[in-house]
C-alpha cells in the first residue's frame, strides 16, 4: 500500500509540472466535422472446433440456411442444421475521420450465442453499418483470440482472460466515404475535451496572438468558434497552423477515481483536504463450529447424534483519531494514510466520508 501511493504522489508530480506549461491546442480539442464513426454487423464464424453454438440457439440455424441458400442449396423446412462449428457473432468497427474507400481498419469479434470460444475461427464476409443503416465496410477474415477455455469430463475448467471475443487485424475494407461537412463550414468549431472558462479565454488569446485579434471567439466554456479560409487547400494549411499554437490549459477540478472492481484509488494533484478529524476502526465478527457428539444413557433407547456448537467472537480495533491540518495537500494525505497502514477500500471509505462532511476539495468518480 505504501509503495502504491508513493507512486500515485510521484506520477501526480510529474502530471503538475507538465500541466504547468503550454499544451498543444490539438491536444486540449476536438473538431467538430472531423470525428471516428462507430460501425456495426451481424454474421457467422466457421471452422470452430466444436466450441459453436449450441442446438438451443435458433437464430444461430437460421442465419446458416439463410447464408447457403444464396449458393442454391436448399434445406427442408423440417430439418434443423445442428452444428457445432459455427458461431453468431456481431462485429464492430471505428472508421477514423477522412477514411475513403479500400482502406482497411481493425474489427473486433463478439460471440452473439453461447459459443465457448472463437478461437481458430474465421468470419465470413459481413456488411458493417453505419447509424444511418448505410454499409460503409466489409468484413472477413481470421480471428485473433488472447483468451483460453479448457474444460476436463469432470466440469472442471480453466479459463484465461475471454476466448468470447477477438480481433481481426485490418480486417475490414472501407467501401464508402462518410461524409463530412467539415470544408462546406463558414467557421471551424473547437469542442474543449475539459470544459472551462479559463481553459477558452486562454485558448482565444492564443489563436488572437497568432492570426490576429477577432479570429477565434468563444460560444461558451466548450466551444469556439475560428475563423477559417473557405479554400481546402487554404483551410488544410490554415489546421496545420493551428496545431502548432501552445494554449496555456485553465485550471480543472481535482479527481479522486475509484475502481469498485479491482480496488484501486487513483487521487490527483490538487485535491485538497479542509480541516478535519477522523476515526476508522475495523470491527471483526469471527464464527467457529465446533460440533460435538451426544451419546444416550444406557438403556434409554436413545440414538447418537452430532450436536452443533458456535462459539462468536467480537473484536474491534480501537484506532485513535487523527487530523488532517486545514488545506492538506496530496503529500499530506498520503503521508497520513501510510500511517494508519490503510487499505485501498480503507482509502475510498475515508475519502467518501471527508467529500460527505464538506472537507474534500475534488471530485468522486467511481467506475
């Protein structure tokens, strides 16, 4: 625990001095126009040994005598295909902005049915749509898997990270431009990724400095407004230019980040602790069964009989209670809590608590 929020303190360091000076205007927004698209499919993985669907998966069927019916081959109504080396999945994709037709990009692989792996598999030729309903890419190839699912006659089984889901590499192809109206725009709009006034103001002043006064103007603390050359060639030139100006990041409120699942605490630098006391104590209840045998007196007609016996035990830690001084650093808390040897759940208790009782200058996220 100790080794662990000394390396917080020193990652926290090294995130104040980089903040302290000029960030890349590119890094600090987005361009409204110019963003990824988000791609979806629906289709088959074969050649699974024997790790499929299973019979009860309807849809898993259907879309099998659908797919070879397209190749003149068709199955009596009656006939269910059972087959064990076939897979539903859906696919998944993320075109980068710009992207024109027969570039390729990455797919990622999910098992759709109960299938218990998709390793060895390989996904048939499938159309990937867009939020309009649009196919913009198509996909197919071998998949890569990182997890394993092994199984003895037993029931007992291994299993290593999710065999469910994997990658194909470059595995699709783009067939159609998404559109964009990023040239056809008067103004080019910057989204800040961290909204703030301060962060805005400054930005505005650094665009101002170098085009000149008027250029940019703020709509609100997210968005600003640049004037641009309605030129491409002109506008292209313009955006090299302004990814080269430095802004000044305004500054933003202090998190504290919580992972309920694997018990991390991750504080950042600038949180802040009021003046306050407190206590935390660890109550234990431990429970033992010592089971006894009841014998009968003799010729009671009584039988042997195994009797239960508890014996509970309380125990609490008397922990004396602390101060944190009025506007403790992060150095501060780290320190204190090092001292009390708390745990990470300890950590998130007592940080829960000072942001409930108004002594906590951050933000709680717990993810």
């Amino acid at each position: 625990m100790r080794f662990l929020l000394h390396t917080l303190l020193t990652g926290a360091l090294l995130i104040s001095t980089a903040t302290a000076q000029a960030v890349p205007l590119m890094d600090l927004v987005d361009v409204e126009g110019i963003r990824e698209n988000q791609l979806i499919g629906y289709g088959l993985v074969v050649g699974l040994d024997g790790t499929g669907d299973k019979n009860q998966v309807r849809f898993t069927s259907q879309s099998v005598a659908n797919m070879i019916k397209q190749f003149g081959i068709n199955l009596p109504a009656n006939v269910d295909p059972k087959l064990k080396n076939v897979a539903a999945v859906t696919i998944t994709a993320s075109i980068p902005p710009s992207y024109s037709p027969g570039q390729t990009v990455n797919v990622t692989v999910s098992s759709l049915g109960d299938a218990k792996s998709l390793r060895g598999g390989q996904l048939l030729m499938t159309p990937l749509l867009g939020v309009d309903g649009e196919i913009y890419a198509m996909a197919q190839g071998a998949i890569v898997v990182g997890g394993l699912n092994a199984q003895g006659n037993s029931g007992s089984s291994v299993t290593i990270n999710s065999a469910n889901n994997g990658q194909i590499p470059n595995g699709a192809i783009i067939e159609r431009l998404i559109p964009s109206d990023f040239i056809e725009r008067e103004d080019v709009v910057l989204t800040l990724r961290k909204p703030g006034f301060q962060t805005a103001s400054r930005l505005v002043e650094a665009v101002d400095a170098q085009f000149g006064s008027g250029t940019a103007v703020a709509l609100d603390a997210t968005r600003i407004s640049v004037r641009a050359p309605l030129s491409s060639n002109q506008r292209i030139s313009f955006m090299a230019m302004l990814e080269e100006v430095d802004v000044d990041e305004g500054r933003t409120r202090p998190r504290v980040v919580f992972n309920s699942r694997t018990g991390t605490v991750v504080v950042g630098q600038g949180v802040r602790v009021k003046a306050a006391a407190v206590a935390h104590g660890t109550l234990t209840v431990t429970i033992g069964e010592t089971p006894q045998v009841s014998q009968p007196g003799p010729f009671s007609q009584g039988q042997t009989a195994v009797v239960p016996r508890s014996d509970i035990q309380v125990s609490q830690d008397t922990n004396a209670m602390f101060k944190w001084p009025e506007d403790a650093s992060l150095d501060s808390i780290i320190n204190t809590v090092n001292s009390l040897g708390a745990t990470p759940d300890d950590v998130m208790s007592i940080l829960q608590a000072l942001e409930q009782a108004g002594a906590l200058n951050a933000e709680l996220i717990v993810i």
